[in-house]
C-alpha cells in the first residue's frame, strides 16, 4: 500500500495525465493534500479504515473551504464546514481531493448538463459519461482517485458507473447521512459511493453509515456488513418480452450473458412482470416530485431563472404544475403499485436488471436530450420510490469491449447482502464468498 | 351474557328510549337484524370472539346494503360490498345496527357540521356531542350498543369518546384495513373503535387486526395483545405552563388529578417540552393535508359545491392554495420536528394528555365554529402525523360530574400495550395487569 503522501502525489499526477478541465470544478491545492497526507502518515493509521484514501466529492456536497456550486454558477457558496459524510471520511483517514462536476442540481442521468462542460467519458471519449455524478464516476475510472462520493435520486449513483466500468452502490435511503447535501429530492436522496472494486464501495459505504438525528430523512439500518454469495439465491429480472435496450443489441446480449454469469453461480433467475416497476419509475417522471426540485432552487428560479441550465430549468419548472392535490393522488397511486409489488417481491431474494440500457454518445444526446436521459432511467428510477438499495457492478464484456453491469436490488437495509452478492460476480473473478453470509434476506417492499 | 336475539332486541328498544333521529343515518330493520341474530344463536359461538355483539357503524365505512352518505346526501351511494372491517366484524359474530352521523366528510372533531342533525351528547343535552364519529360515540355512550366503528385522521376517533365518557380506541396507521372505508386524509386515515371499557375497544380492536394486501396503507403490526399496567413506567406530560384548556378550569384541575391516578399507580411523570407536538398539530391544520380531503370530493366540490356543508366546503376548498412545492415543504418541516421530538420521545415510555381541552356548548359552537373546531384538536392532531398509536379513557370525574379522559399515546405497535395501561386506569376501577404484559416497550417515532 502508498503511504498517504505518495497516495495524493499519484492522484494529482493521474489527474494531470487525465488533463480533463470539466472533472473537477474546485480542487485542493496539492501542497494542501500533501500537508494533510503527512500529517496523518506521522501519526500512523491508527486503525482508521481509509486510511490514506484519495477520494473526491460531487459538488452538491459541501467541503469546508471550498466552493458548492451544484454546477450552477449563481448558486455558488463557500461552506463553513463539511457535510457528515465528508467529515466521517476525513475522520476515517480519508483525504478529499476537490469537487466534481455534474448534471446541474442533480438533475439528469447523462452528465452533460452542466456550465462547467462535460467530464470526459474514461472508457471512450465519444460517449456520455453519464449523470449527474458524472465527474466523480470518471475520476473513479480513471484511476485518479479511488473512490468519490456521488448522489442518487433517480439513478445518479449508478447510470454513471454503469457507463464507466466502475462500482456504484446506492445505499438504503436514510443510511448515510444528507446533513450537507444539497437537496434534489429529500424525500428520494441518497448519498451514494464509486470504486473500481466492490470491497471498497463497500467498505467506504459502511464508514458514513450512521443515524443522525440532526437528518429528518435519517434512519436506524444496519450497516453494510461483509456478506457472501449464498448457496442458494432467487433472482428476480423482466420477462424476455419486456426488456428495454432501445435498439442497443450489444447490451441485451450482454445483459443475457451476465444473468447466465448469476445462474453458473447458483441462482435460481425468477422471470416476473417488470411492467409496475416501469408504471413507478414514470410515476417518478410524471409525478409531483419534481416539485422537490423546485423547493431547492425556488429562489433562484424565480428572481433569476437564466442562471440556471435551460434544459433543468424547464424541466424544475414544470413543478409549477402540480398541486397538492395532485401530489397526494400520486402518492396513493405509489402506495398502490407498493401493494401490488409485494408479492412479486417476496417470490424473490434480489432483482437483477441491467444498469445501463444503452451507450449514448454525446452526438446523439444533443438531438434528444430528454428522452435519451429517461431512457438511461428505465432500470434505476423505481428504486428510490420503492425505497430500496442497490450496487451496480461490471459483470463481463461487450463484443466492442465496453463493459456490461448488472444492478442488483434489494430492500432498504440490504446493502451489505447486496455487496457481497456483487463480490462474487465482479468483473470475470472466480466466484467464493468475501467472508461469512448471515444468510437469507426476505426481500419485502417496506411500506 | 344475553343471547344474541335478546342483545339485538335491547339494542333497538334502547335506541328508541334515545330518541334522537339525528344519530342513526340508516338503520338497518330490527326485524332483519333479529333474523341474523338467530342464526348466530342457531349455530351458537364456535368460539367467535365478538358473538352477539351489537355494533354500529360510522357512515364513512360501507355496510353493503345499507347507504355510504359520509354524512354529504349529493355522496350517497349502496355499496355492493361491506368493508374489510365490517365483514371482519361480522366474521367474528357481530350484528351490525346501522351506520351512523358524523361531521360530513369526517371533516371535524365538534359533531356539528352534517345536514343530518347534531346527535345529542349523551351525557348533557346542552354539549357538542364531538366529531367527527359523533354518532358512533353516543350510540356507546347511550348504552344502544356495544362498540361501533369510528375513524381518526386529527382526532375523530378520540374527541367524541371524550366527550361523551367512553373509550375511544385510534390504533396505529395500517393496522386495520382501510378498504371500503371513504378517506379523508389516506396517509393519516385509521379505522377506529368505541366501546364502554377498554376490554371490549382491545377485544375489537384485535380482531379487526391484520395485513391487507390491497390496501397500499396497510402494514404488518402486532395485533393489539392483552398487556397489564407495568411497575415502571415513564409518562410524558406536558410542561405546566404549555398545558392548554381554553379557559375550562375544571378540565384542568380534573386533568392534575388524573395525572396524580397515574402517580398512584407507580408512574412517573416527566414534564416535557410540549411545543414541537403543538406546533406538529397547527402543521395539520395549515399544511397540504387538507388537500387529501379535496382529492375524495372532488368532483362534487368542483361540479356540485352547494352539495357540501359550508363550513367543510370552505375548509377543503382550503386545499385549493396548496401546491406541490408547499406540500413538500411541509413535509421536510414534519421530518424535522420528528428529528426534534426523537430524543424527548425517547426519554419516555407513553405521553398522557387530556383528550378533551374544554366541554363546549352548541352554543358557544354557533359562534365559532372553525376556532372551537381546533381546540378540541390540541391534544389530538399531531398523534397520526407522528405515526402514533392512542387510547382515550375516561380516569375521573370533574366537579360537575363530567368525565375526564387521559389520552395515553405510544408508537406506532403499541395498541396492545396503551390499551394495558388504560384498563389499569379506567373509571376508578382500582389498578391491577388485566394480564401478563410482554414487558416494555420502546417510544421511539418512526421515520
């Protein structure tokens, strides 16, 4: 392992290597990231479990001292102090390197929509990176640090690593701590985390569990414990006939081959009706909560709309839409889908769908830059509303050689069955348990 | 016991010793009544926990066969199918009598606002009888019949047991089936149970109990267990200075000395902070949620609005101002008040509260009938909106010989356990387990 200081040296060399201005929008200056590093190689790891960890932070997440833009200029403040997720990794022996770029306010799955310009995919520089964690995705990739904090509302904390080759684990609403956040979604939220491998998402994921009281939205969970590959495992995934690639056949063959990577490790795959998790995830478009969006940006939308995006700005406009009344009737139709999930939900152990539905490039998202943008939310959209976790983990290949992930999905407070289930698929690795299971879960919507 | 014919016959001759025709909005035929009643005693118990058991029915919950109104005639319809509950009833070997008046829409907790008339407190000709289940309430209180089913969104199920001496049972939200049951607000909506002691309010309770799959509220709780009056026990109050009884003094002092009834019985009292409960309370009354009541009535309000009494029309009319963005504030608001109340709930077994601030008069009602309305809700409104279980049991007498009611509210789970507590408590009954208690039970609000 480096020592902490040559850890941040490689980090600031690979950054300048990766020589992508729209990656970070604030860095810290390397002789600070240096002075941090050599303070905490004085005094040794002292059990701290980051120790000596490059990480970065999307910038809708406050870093004392440095700017939270949440890729709007006009909203750009200097924090005080840092969000607990921040302080926990730096209390853990973590050292932040800056803020990245994203999708404005969160909001949108393609990472293009931001002032700052676009981070640059690190697989192929044609195709999206994907959003809105989009520049802490890519420095995860490009190897320059190694793991980032994203956040996940609709899929933010996975489309990215699908679209990248990296882990994404979307923890268990309430999990991690959203003091510092800026909001998209209160209600919807989470703090998410990248790494290139599954143990390290995991083990970043369990340093920032923890109850809040501070957080109205925070919840008593346990934290992701290390977990294997069970012996026997039932794994829900959509029926053949309803599966969405939108024309991306290298995907669906793919998607083919990694649930057969899932059944050679022993599962048992359980076909069902996929068809009232896509009705929730348009629930999630057409709904009210976009309004929680508006919440955020009320101020700046109303006396000064031009500061933001056009393409955000229409769509946390059309909060302007909804009333209470319709906001409740929504809820009632969620609750619904809810009841009528349940028992789908408990003939299975976990779902496994695809991450990514297709490989946008940036060309093509400049003629639909909102239908493509749904379209990456096919499989990541119902999982906040259901109140459930996730981890996107890259399974195998593609023909071209873009990588193809699978997103396990599991009931709030499964994070660590989850990971350990992505453990034994991760990237072509033999399969084998990372440690002892506790055993089964009950897969069971929570109301 | 009587036998089940006898019971029926003793119902409708004590409802015509009554005398109110604004209490009963349909009745079902005494002879039809008699004929169900023998086949029960035909076939005898088979050990059916409420056989021969003559219930009413608040006129929010269908009976099939008999009319829903909802207390608004341009409403009325015939349901095919009883509600969950009502068939669970009936299962269990109940007669239903009828269904009963209440403030039209379930909109109010004075029992005034319906075009069917006021049902006359039981106790005192010149009192509002409260609402909204006012006439489930009398017809208990009047000794027609045995228990009968309520509803509680603010208070409903709370306020009329007050004010007419009787228990009055709100369990937790989804722990009875709310299907067939007209909503006023769903996500703060409970059937609830009156009855003349706390055994028979438990005894219905339990059996009304129960998972429903169809209803997207519903949620798998303990049933309500038999439980005693433990030997330690923590009871929240409010602060002597926050106390609030609207200028009756004499619900004041009766209120101290039921408190003291609590002491006697080996509890002890924390005087706690009771601002952040009021201010949960004033959240319900200017918050979104009166735009749940607008989304069940809105084709009539929107085609129809004379059709509505004006005092519920200008109050769900009320949900016209609220949009999605407010609603959403609204609830960040709730979390953080359920963030603040966490530790001081914590430091708790129960709260005990007055259920009933002040005795008003039809009369004094007249003049303000919105003020008054709330409060009467003081103690009640914030219970569903913080997820809370309540039982209203009347403890003592005040010096006019009204009753005063403590309200012991707990967790949402807890039924079984307040319900314990309150037996141990009602009307002078001298305390002592009705039988083992499973052991303590953790106040904590759940997020």
């Amino acid at each position: 392992m480096l020592l902490p200081t040559d850890a941040v040296r490689a980090a600031y060399a690979a950054l300048a290597r990766y020589d992508d201005p729209a990656l970070f929008l604030a860095l810290k200056p390397e002789v600070q990231a240096i002075e941090e590093a050599a303070t905490l190689e004085a005094q040794g790891s002292q059990g701290r479990p980051l120790f000596g960890m490059v990480v970065a932070v999307k910038d809708n997440i406050d870093v004392a001292g440095l700017p939270t833009t949440a890729a709007c200029p006009a909203f750009s403040h200097i924090p005080d102090r840092s969000a607990e997720a921040v302080s926990k990794l730096e209390a853990a022996g973590a050292i932040v390197m800056g803020k990245t770029n994203l999708d404005q306010f969160a909001t949108g799955l393609v990472g293009v929509r931001s002032p700052y310009g676009v981070p640059r995919n690190a697989l192929r520089a044609d195709l999206i990176p994907g959003g809105s964690s989009s520049g802490s995705a890519v420095a995860v990739a490009a190897g320059i640090v190694d793991a980032a904090l994203g956040t996940d509302t609709a899929g933010s904390g996975r489309v990215p690593a699908g679209l990248n080759g990296i882990v994404g684990l979307k923890p268990s609403l309430g999990l991690i701590s959203s003091i510092g956040m800026v909001p998209a979604c209160r209600t919807l939220d989470t703090i998410s985390v990248f790494a290139r491998d599954v143990e390290t998402a995991r083990k970043v994921t369990e340093t920032l569990a923890g109850f809040d009281p501070r957080d109205g939205f925070s919840r008593h969970l346990p934290a992701p414990m290390p977990c294997g590959f069970p012996p026997t495992l039932r794994v829900g995934v959509p029926m053949d006939a309803q599966r969405q690639f939108f024309g991306d056949v290298l995907s669906e063959v793919a998607y083919s081959r990694d649930l057969e990577t899932l059944a050679d490790r022993g599962a048992t795959l359980v076909p069902i009706d996929f068809e009232p998790f896509h009705a929730v995830a348009r629930l999630l478009y057409d709904g009210p909560w976009v309004a929680e969006r508006y919440a955020t940006v009320k101020p700046l939308i109303e006396n000064d709309p031009d500061a933001l995006h056009p393409v955000t700005r229409s769509i946390i406009g059309g909060a302007r839409h909804h009333d209470a009344v319709s906001a409740f009737e929504a809820f009632y139709k969620l609750a619904d889908y809810r009841a009528a999930l349940a028992p789908i939900l408990s003939a299975v152990d976990v779902l496994a769908v695809p991450t990514v539905t297709r490989f946008y490039t940036l060309a093509e998202l400049e003629d639909e830059p909102v239908r493509y943008n749904s379209n990456l939310g096919a499989y990541t959209n119902f999982v906040n509303l259901l109140d459930m976790a996730a981890i996107s983990v890259p399974v195998g290949k593609r023909s071209d050689g873009l990588p193809s992930s699978l997103t396990l999905i599991g009931p709030a407070g499964s994070d660590g069955y989850l990971a350990g289930l992505a453990s034994g698929l991760e990237k072509g690795r033999s399969a084998g348990p990372v440690r002892g299971c506790p055993g089964h879960i009950e897969l069971a919507v929570v109301g």
